[in-house]
C-alpha cells in the first residue's frame, strides 16, 4: 500500500496540531449551525473548512486562490483536509458566510492559551497599526472637489444624453429594424455611473456633518445641565470634530468610492488608504489579549474599549499597560485609574539613546499627564514602558514581513474588523503551536 499523507507529515507538525486543535478543542456551535438542511451536493465538513482557513493564515496564505492551490501542490495542506480539494469559490464563500464566526475563535483560541499559561497580564503593550484597505486612495474625493465637479459631470452627461437621444433615427437605420440602436456608449454610461457615486458620497459627507453638528449641540447642552446641577461634565461625543460648527462639511473632508468606510491615513511612508487595527499584547508570550479596528488616524480613542476588550476577553484586567504618546490623555488616564491598571504611557516622544520621553504633555502640576510624566521619568532606563518596544512591535513585524499581511482583503468596517480578528487568532495559533507540540511529545513518551 502507498503511504498516507500522515505519514508523510511528520507528528506533532503544526498541520496535525491545528487539525486537532479545531476537532476537539474548539467550539464550532456557530458554524455548524448555519446548516440547516442540506440543498444540492453535499459540503465539506465545516470542522476541516475552519482548520483550512486556520492554518492557511498561519502560513501566510490569505487567497482564495492559494489556498486552493495548496491544497493540490502541499502535504501539509492536505493533512488538514484528508486530501480533499476545495475550489477557491468554496472556500471563498466559507470564509465570507462565517466571516463572523471564524472573527469570534479569537477568544477561544486565547483561552487555550491562558490554559497553557501562556497568558499572565502581568503586562500589556498596546499599539496600532494601519494597513491598507482593499481600496486605491486615488479612488477618494474631497467635498470642495465634489462641489467642483458635480455640476460639470452633470451638464457633460446631459449632452451627450441629447446627443444619443438625437442619434437614434440613424442608428436604427444604421443597426436595422431587427437590433436595437438606442443603447447608451460605454463612456456615457461609465460617467453616469461616476455621477451617482460623486452624488452619493457628498450627501454621506453632508449626512456626517449635520450628524457631528447634532452631538456637539447635544454635548454643550449636556455640559450646561451638569453645570447647573454641579456635576461631573459628561464625555464629550465629539471628541475629534472632522466638520464646521453649523453642520456644513469640511472642504477637505474626503470619501473613498471603493470603501467609504476606510480613511486616508498617514503613515512613516506617506499616506494610504487603510485602517487603523489595534492590538494589545502580553509581554510573556507576545500572545495577543486584545484587538479592535477602527478607522481613525489618532490611537487616543481606542484605549478605553480596548481595557474593556482585555476584560471582556479574558476574564479579569491586565495589572500594567504601556502604550506610546498616541494613547496619552486626561480622559485616559482616570480610565486607567479607575480600572486599578498601573499605566505607562509617554507623555511625548522618545529621543533615541535617552531614558524618557520627551515631554509635550504633563507641563502642568497636578494633572495626571504631569504625574504619569515624573513615573516615567523616575523609572530611567528600567522603565516599564520600555517594554513596549520590544512586546508589541515585534508582533506587527510578525504580520506584516512574516506572514506578508499588508492588505485587507475584504471591504467594509464591520468585515475588515472581522478579518483584522481572524489573523490575529492565525497569531495566537503559531505562538501555541510550539506549546502544543511539546505538550504533545510529553504525553506521547
């Protein structure tokens, strides 16, 4: 008899442990559920689907395509599937259908971590990085330019509208009674399109900036009950206003065509058309605890749900938490403070060869960035915050030049979070790997 591929796979290798992992591990309740009855042919086993898609990301292979590809060409891949081949529109439509289950084995996945003790909170780096959308940022318009050129694009379709409308008589003569002669060219068509798109975007633009105006008369209002009633004043809902005051939009303000949702975002490479995805990563595994997307340039939003998201994960808070001057506010702070986690958060940047930052926050005594300023300071060159560095950098390099994750592949804010979601669980999986390996050859002996 010809050996199997699992003979040809050695034991313990990571194809067999993510296999494994997946069959007896992981709770697939929510996969599995959207079967309801079977209609056509019969689908490939939900469990070998999900450990296709699992382990593919942790090889770095995110097409379609590829991945089908692998399936032909790799023993390792055809130890996950048994030596079973699925098109590329098969696993295509998986990974779309349960985009949002497969986003949701993060939290599993990390479990298996804590329960391998991989995962002790005693310190948390977080940061974010932007990765490009599935979207050309040449594709995006600002609000004066639609201004300019809707008016233009519109009397130029409005000519050439007459113009074809004039043409019929001939074109049926020319075309002959039997075939239709009135069909609009492809130029004509292709501007028309580009119209509504010009059109769409200026009242999303226009919608946002009425919407903006609305919260911010709603937190004055806010502001002024508090005062009279001597209360706290509430967080404002407007924290980074992108419009004018009377809900005009900004001239400046741009919207993508191909991914409305994504922005233009400045990066130490220029700018690109992408999203911000945040991470916060344990520093005794680089195993990440925490994730989160958004679309914002500033990071300074994102710690609050963040520490909400370390919680809700995990069960219990992180005891310390580094973050870069990005994340440095007042508001902050007192969330770390009221969340009993010990921050340290730079106050500015960090000249190179120095032992703190350099300070644009905290010039103020008694104000937390001040305090947060003079714990950094005291701390030197053993500072905790020099732990982010080395926690949390390291981790984007593994994404982006380990794996090759430089664009999302999908479109979308609540999709692009879901797939941001599923490579960080790719991440987790080849940090446990090596555990599970090991633990593996320790019960076999």
């Amino acid at each position: 008899m010809p050996p199997s591929v699992q003979e040809l796979v050695p034991e313990g290798h990571g194809a067999h442990l993510v296999r494994d992992l997946v069959r007896e591990s992981l709770d697939l309740s929510a996969i599995y559920g959207a079967y309801r009855r079977e209609q056509g042919s019969t689908p490939f086993n939900p469990s070998m689907m999900t450990a296709l898609l699992l382990y593919a990301y942790t090889q770095g292979i995110f097409s379609s395509r590829r991945i089908a590809r692998a399936c032909e060409e790799r023993l390792d891949f055809m130890a996950v599937t048994g030596m079973q081949r699925p098109e590329h529109r098969t696993v295509c439509e998986f990974r779309r259908r349960h985009l949002v289950a497969l986003g949701g084995l993060f939290v599993q996945v990390l479990k298996v971590c804590r329960k391998l003790g991989m995962v002790k909170l005693g310190h948390v780096a977080l940061d974010g990085t932007k990765i490009k959308a599935n979207a050309s940022k040449h594709k995006a318009m600002s609000y004066e330019r639609m201004k300019e050129v809707e008016p233009e694009l519109a009397a130029e379709v409005e000519r050439w509208l007459s113009e074809a409308e004039n043409a019929d008589g001939s074109e049926d003569h020319q075309h002959g009674a039997e075939r239709r002669g009135d069909e609009l060219p492809d130029h004509i068509v292709r501007k028309q399109q580009r119209l509504e798109k010009i059109r769409e975007a200026k009242a999303a633009l226009e919608a946002e900036a009425a919407a903006e105006a609305a919260a911010r008369k709603q937190d004055t209002n806010d502001a002024d009950a508090a005062k009279q009633h001597g209360g706290a004043t509430p967080a404002p809902r407007v924290k980074r206003p992108r419009h004018h005051a009377d809900g005009t939009p900004n001239p400046k303000a741009q919207r993508n065509f191909t991914d409305p949702d994504s922005k233009l975002m400045m990066t130490k490479d220029g700018f690109v058309q992408g999203y911000n995805a945040q991470a916060a990563v344990d520093a005794d595994s680089q195993v990440i605890v925490a994730e989160m997307l958004i679309n914002e340039q500033n990071d300074v939003g994102a710690l609050p749900p963040m520490l909400a998201r370390i919680k809700q994960a995990n069960g219990r808070q992180a005891k310390e938490l580094s973050a870069d001057t990005g994340y440095c506010s007042e508001s902050n702070l007192r969330e770390l403070s009221r969340r009993r986690v010990r921050g340290y958060i730079a106050t500015g940047r960090q000249r190179h060869g120095t032992s703190s930052p350099r300070a644009q926050l905290g010039k103020t005594p008694g104000t937390r960035a001040h305090a947060m300023r003079l714990r950094l300071a005291r701390g030197g060159f053993r500072s905790r915050y020099r732990l982010r560095k080395q926690v949390v950098e390291p981790v984007f390099g593994q994404l982006k030049a380990a794996l090759g994750f430089r664009q999302f592949l999908l479109r979308g804010l609540q999709r692009v979070a879901d797939e941001w979601r599923l490579l960080c669980t790719a991440h987790n999986l080849r940090k446990l790997l090596p555990v599970l390996g090991q633990a593996t050859q320790l019960l076999g002996r």
